[in-house]
C-alpha cells in the first residue's frame, strides 16, 4: 500500500471512529458582503428607486440620497429612522410594517456603497 494511500485511509478511519467532521466552510466576507449589496440594491429598486431615482442618483420626486451619505448628514440610524417613519412635509412615506430593519439595513448598505463609489452605477454582480 502506497503511503499517501495509508495516510488518507487513517484520515478517513478518525472521522468515522471519532465522528470527527471539518468546520463548515465560510464564505469570503467580500462574497458576503457582495450579497448584502445585492439585497440592498433589490430592495432599494423595488422600494425607493420610484422617488430616488435607478442607482440612487435622484429622481423628478426625490432628492440624490448618496449627497446625504456621503457628507455625513445621514448614518445608518438616521437613515433607518426616515425610512420607517418617512417625511411626510416632504411627501416621503414611511416604510414601517413594509420593511424589516435587515432590509433597511441593506438599503443603506447599497446607498453607502454607491455615495462612497465602492459600487458602481447599476445592477450589482
């Protein structure tokens, strides 16, 4: 019997003696990460894109929310805030019963990825 052969036969006689398995596998934070930006986008053009404009850009009824990401004048809280509760002065609705806080959160995971220029324009890969 070769060595390499022996060796992968004691491997495999722990794992059924000592029911030893491998951790899972974990997915690469950037493959992660590229998911929840898909998941923003999604819900970003079912939900906001109307007002907001495609890409987060701006639009005819809603301003460019990248403008208010990228100078600071909205976190992730504040963000979270208006999304849920809307502006209604400013003809915003609130989302809350609609979106879950993940959705939201996801949302302003794409918007902050656009306003930083991490993400370009369109649908994410």
């Amino acid at each position: 019997m070769s060595p390499y052969f022996a060796s992968l036969l004691r491997s495999t006689a722990l794992v059924v003696v000592l029911g030893y398995t491998l951790p899972p596998m974990v997915e690469p934070v950037a493959a992660q990460e590229k998911s929840a930006l898909h998941e923003g986008w999604k819900q970003y053009m079912v939900h906001c894109a109307r007002c907001h404009g495609d890409d987060a850009i701006g639009g005819v009824m809603a301003p460019d929310v990248r403008a208010s990401v990228a100078r600071g004048a909205t976190d992730d809280q504040s963000f979270r805030t208006v999304v849920l509760q809307g502006r209604r002065e400013k003809g915003m609705p609130g989302f809350k019963g609609v979106l879950t806080d993940e959705q939201v959160a996801a949302i302003y995971a794409y918007v902050a990825a656009r306003a930083s220029g991490k993400l370009k324009a369109g649908r994410p890969a």
